[in-house]
C-alpha cells in the first residue's frame, strides 16, 4: 500500500510540476462556508489523520467524516487530481489529512493526494473527498448541487439522483 501510495504521489508531483492544472470554479451564489477561509484550507498541515466511516445519509449509507458530516466527489476531478480550488475551496472544504478507515470503510480504497498548496486530501477509490461547507452531521445539502457533486456509497459509487 505504501508503494501504491507513493507512486500517486509521484505521479500527481509530476503532473503539477509539468503545469498541468485543472480550472478552479466558484461556489454557487449565496453559499457560505461556515468558519472555513480560503487561507484556513491552504495553511492547514497535513499530519492530521481523519477517519471516513460509512454511516446513514437521507436513508442511503454514504460515506461521512468523523464528525458525521457528508463527504463528496467533484465531477470535474480527474482521476486523483483536485479541479476545486481557491474560491470552490471554501464553500467545499477538501477533507485533508492522511485518512484511516472507519467502520463499513475499505481502507484499501483509501489514499491521498497532495494539492497544489502542499496539504494533504483525502481520496476515495482516487476521488478527491470534499464536504459542503453549511452541512451539519446527517445533512447531504451538497448532493446534486450543479449537477457535479456527489455523494458516495460504500463502495466508491456516486449516488446521482
């Protein structure tokens, strides 16, 4: 697992050396993150660990964080690669730090990625894991937002509804 971990790494430090980045988009009009900034995301050491456990979300079991709160994917993501940067970041926090696995999670589909400004994001079968930045525990009010973010089952599988 390390290898495998080791060889992303590799590969997304390449890519981003290379210059390859992805458009950043903006949050939907009137979305607020609660006590997230920009600076705050970007500051943010990556020695954290955080545990992604599944857990019952709008009657679906879905991935959560360890405070319950819903994590998502971002469809403009490729593979292993965040496309939500700057302003997108603080209405969907990335879920940074080197996450360990809950209950119902295979750790095996666990990884991470480092993003452009050195932290640390957690990732899912190699999907980037965000939160929407006004859900409390149990909330899913990010899902289907724009036709782009998703939430996931226990098995990497968006829920696209």
């Amino acid at each position: 697992m390390f290898v495998r971990r080791f060889a992303l790494l590799a590969a997304v430090t390449t890519a981003g050396a290379l210059g390859a980045c992805a458009e950043s988009t903006t949050p939907p009009a009137g979305a607020v993150a609660a006590g997230v900034s920009a600076v705050a995301v970007a500051a943010s050491p990556s020695a954290a660990r955080a545990a992604v456990h599944i857990a019952n979300v709008g009657g679906r079991k879905a991935l959560v964080d360890q405070q319950g709160r819903t994590l998502y994917v971002f469809l403009r993501d490729a593979k292993g690669k965040s496309a939500c940067l700057d302003k997108c970041a603080v209405t969907w926090p990335p879920m940074v730090g080197d996450a360990i696995n809950g209950e119902g999670v295979d750790g095996f589909l666990l990884s991470t990625y480092t993003r452009p400004d050195g932290t640390v994001q957690t990732t899912y079968r190699n999907l980037p894991l965000y939160r929407f930045g006004t859900d409390r525990p149990g909330d899913a009010h990010g899902q289907g937002m724009d036709g782009a973010w998703f939430m996931l089952d226990e098995n990497g599988e968006m829920y696209q509804w």
